[in-house]
C-alpha cells in the first residue's frame, strides 16, 4: 500500500500567476494537504495555552513540509506570469 503513496509523479498543479503549488490533481496529494492542514490544526488547539512553545512548533510544522510540496508540483516552483502553459 505504501507503494502507491510513494510513486512517481506531480501530486500538485502548478499555479498559473505566482509562486508555489495549486491544488492537488492526485489523491496523494490530498491526503498530504489534509494531514498537514490537520497537524497544525491539531497542534494549535493543543498547545493554546502556551504560546512560548506554540509559535515555533507552527513555524516547524508549517514549513518543514514545502520541500515535498516543491518536488511533487508539476513543473517545480518558479515564477510564474500566466503566460505559461
């Protein structure tokens, strides 16, 4: 099973004005999103009392994630003026 999560491909659309991912086009790339939405939903609500320890793990948890979504858009992230295809 994890063979099917881990295949090759873009699970992202390129954004047409901008930079970055679109939306995702494959399931893996939905239950990517979903999973990174839920932990830093999740992290929020559990440490909302203490923000000290909050603000930082967010910043982790937000971040530490862009380099798959940068490796699984279509086309990597670069620029992008509408232009493009």
């Amino acid at each position: 099973m994890l063979h099917h999560y881990l295949d090759k491909g873009p699970w992202f659309r390129a954004k047409r004005f901008g930079y970055g991912a679109g939306l995702p086009f494959r399931w893996q790339g939905w239950v990517f999103l979903i999973t990174h939405m839920a932990l830093i939903i999740g992290l929020a609500f559990g440490l909302n009392d203490r923000p000290v320890i909050l603000v930082p793990a967010i910043l982790l948890i937000a971040f530490a994630p862009m380099p798959i979504y940068a490796a699984r858009t279509e086309g990597g992230w670069k620029w992008r003026n509408g232009e493009d295809a």
